[in-house]
C-alpha cells in the first residue's frame, strides 16, 4: 500500500519558490504559512485534478465539539513544544515518525520519534534553515525525508538560495545524502516514496529567480535512488512550465505515480518499471467557478484502486470559499468524486489520504484560515478560530465520503497535514500542526 506514511508524502501549486523559501525562514509557525500559501498541505502525491463535483456534497451537519472522543474515535497527543509537523510515517501501531520544523527564528528543520507512548528527538545533521516536507520509512532503521535548505539572503542580496535536501536514518539518525546538482536556485523536493529498499523516488519543483537572473519559471524536479546514489531522471512528454512535481507514490517498482500541474492545467503519469506515461485524467483544467484545482497526496490500495487529494483552490468569484477535492482512480482514469462542502469563510483543503481497505479510507486537512497571520498575530491566543487552520477528517465507507464532526480550537494551530493507516491493526495516524492524531484498531 503506498500513502503518506510508509511509501511517500504534498500540493499542486505555482508561485515564486524564493518567496517561499523567504516565508518558511521568518515564519514562526511553518506549517501554517506553507497550507495558506500552497493551498494543501506539504508532503506526498501532487498533481492538478479539476473537474465538476468537488466540493459538492451537503454541508457537515453540527458545529464544534468539545473532545476528540467525537471526532469519530480519534484520540490526540500533543506534539512537543515548539514543533509543527509536516509529514508522518509509522512501521507499526505505536511506532512513528514525524517530520516538521522547530518553531525558531530561521525554521530548522525537526525530527521526533513517538514510540511507546513518549516522545524522541532524532538527530537530523547538515542543514540549518529550511523544512522537511517529505517522510518514508521502508522500515524501521530505514527512512528516507526530503525538503530544502535555505541559505537567507545577506544585507543588499535579491533573493533566498533555495537547494534540495535528502536525509537518511539508518538507525542512529538523519544524516544528509547528496544528491544530483541542483538545476536552479529555487529548488525543493516534496515527496518521497521507495518501493523498496533500492528503488526509490523523490519529487520536487526547481527554479531560477527572476531576482537572481533566471526566467523564474518553476519546473518538475524528479530523482531516483538506485541503493549507491540519487540521479536526476524525467516524466513522459509533454513538459509543462510553471509546473512543480510533488506527487509520488509506489505499490512496487513497476507501478509509481507522479503527478505535475499548475492551476492552467497538469498531468499524472504512471511508471510501469521502465518508463513513465502521461494517463487519462479529466479536465485538468480547474473546476466552474474556481481559479484553480489540485491533489495533494495519493494511495493506492491496488493497481486499480487509487485516491488523491486536495483542493479546488483560490475562489475567483467573491465569497465563494475554497472546496476539498476527492478524486479516485479506477484502472481507466481518474475522476473527480463528490467530496462533502466544509463550512467557514474561507472552506478547507483536504492534505492527506490513506486506506485501511477498499471500503475504509480516511482523508485529513484543514480549514483555510482568513489570512496568513503575522509572527506577532500567532503569539497571541485568539478566541476567533477562523484565524488559525482547524482540523478537517473526511471518512469513506465504501460508497460516499462524510465530514466528521471535529474539536475547534481559537488559540492554536490545529490542522491536519499528513495521515497514514496500517491495514495489519487498522490503526490510523495523522500529524497536526500541534498533535498527533490516532484511531486505533479497537
């Protein structure tokens, strides 16, 4: 199975990388700042899925709920001080990884452990200033996190150097892994996935600023681990500008998925072992009334049973807010389905997905807040929650998906980016901004 955990983890999207990078190093809450701006939540399986019917279904009946007793038997525990997570993978029912950023003045890049009911720091070299966005664990002393470094800017320079950062944990911690040359200077990856031990795969965006010389266009960025080293590769024809990857997904090394678009459009492309093609994919284009459309993370329970996430983006008409999108992929190409309206004034954006079977899959994110808050803002409790991204958990049963009811909080950030489920315990795990959520198999 690959999901946001074991086998991967992020957002269709278009915009200046250096501006970004410049965000994520003055933010004092990353995730918060990363979910307004990309539009879904970071880590794995990106791509632009338009199409009539997102955003569709009835409103969530009810409103708040005061314990996450009611939110469909999910449980939570908070995340350490001064942490917000990105992306989860767990190799079993109380063993888990996440990845994030350190609430510091230049955003480093953070590690913990949750084993046994505690929490661990792991120890992650080689990188000041920057963000981990995407996780995958092959197993338990192997895991792979892919992100950015940032170099800041000194007094009278144009713009933030953006590079690609690749860790490794062998079981004493992440260690930095070089990878191929960087083709710009505003470069990321945002996805990782192995389907196996020497056969793995990481997407990306990569850009030359404007600021700094280049044509400021973003372009797909993928590479591949083959067990010695990490290479450049390339998708399938045609090449789209103003493009990033930052989808990928393995159920084994001849079955993959990328996904690469813009709010113009996009592709999703499949690798069969030996070369990637571009696969049928409706109107790519974004949905009636939206400005633009896009998944954020992808499963797969089979070869043709297989879901994406995310948004339909930017509202162009006033006081129509943003909508998820659920689109599924059946062995014929992908459709959009009716995903459940989420009330509020800026609507929500779905960041992660994974399945416990065919008939029980789970789908997290977060409301959009009403702006993107200053440092000083976010240090300062709010009763208002439309300030901060609440918590989103959409359930599907096997025939329609349904909004849960979830706790509101006005003092924190409380969204959700990333989820995973092990079938084996029918245990589930997603990384919140300020907790870690769990449904047991029980």
């Amino acid at each position: 199975m690959a999901d946001g955990g074991p086998h991967g983890q992020a957002p269709g999207r278009s915009r200046s990388r250096g501006a970004r990078a410049l965000r994520l190093a003055g933010s004092v809450v990353v995730v918060a700042v990363v979910i307004v701006a990309a539009g879904v939540a970071m880590a794995v399986h990106v791509g632009l899925l338009g199409g009539a019917g997102s955003g569709s279904g009835p409103a969530p009946t009810g409103g708040s709920v005061p314990t996450a007793a009611a939110a469909g038997g999910w449980q939570t525990v908070d995340l350490p001080t001064g942490f917000s997570a990105t992306g989860i993978s767990c190799v079993s029912a109380d063993d888990c990884w996440l990845i994030g950023a350190n609430h510091d003045r230049n955003a480093s890049p953070a590690v913990w452990r949750y084993s046994g009911g505690a929490w661990t720091s792991v120890a992650i070299a080689g990188v000041g200033s920057g963000a981990l966005e995407g996780l995958t664990c092959v197993s338990a002393d192997d895991c792979w996190a892919v992100g950015q470094h940032i170099t800041v800017p000194q007094t009278g320079a144009s713009d933030a150097v953006v590079k690609p950062l690749i860790e490794h944990d062998a079981g004493a911690g992440f260690s930095p892994v070089t990878g191929p040359p960087a083709p710009g200077d505003a470069d990321s990856l945002s996805s990782v996935t192995c389907a196996k031990a020497d056969d793995c795969w990481a997407g990306g965006n990569y850009a030359a600023n404007s600021e700094n010389g280049g044509d400021g266009i973003e372009h797909p960025l993928l590479e591949h681990y083959d067990g010695s080293a990490w290479t450049l590769s390339a998708l399938a024809p045609p090449v789209i500008d103003y493009a990033g990857l930052d989808g990928t997904a393995c159920l084994g090394p001849d079955e993959c998925w990328a996904s690469v678009g813009t709010a113009d459009g996009g592709v999703v492309e499949e690798f069969d072992g030996a070369s990637w093609t571009v696969v049928s994919a409706p109107q790519l284009a974004p949905s009636p009334g939206f400005s633009q459309s896009g998944v954020g993370r992808v499963t797969c329970i089979v070869a043709d049973d297989c879901w994406a996430v995310g948004s339909t983006g930017a509202p162009t008409v006033p006081n129509l807010p943003t909508q998820p999108l659920i689109a599924h992929y059946t062995g014929a190409g992908w459709v959009t389905v009716s995903s459940p309206h989420v009330s509020g004034p800026n609507g929500a954006t779905l960041a992660g997905v994974a399945c416990l079977s065919a008939s029980d899959c789970w789908a997290v994110g977060a409301t959009m807040p009403e702006a993107i808050a200053l440092p000083a803002e976010l240090s300062t409790p709010s009763p208002d929650p439309a300030l901060f991204p609440q918590p989103v958990i959409e359930h599907y049963d096997g025939s329609a998906w349904t909004v849960l009811a979830t706790p509101q909080s006005g003092t924190d950030d409380t969204g959700l980016a990333d989820i995973t489920c092990a079938p084996a315990t029918g245990a589930c795990f997603a990384a919140g901004m300020s907790a870690l959520w769990i449904l047991t198999g029980a």
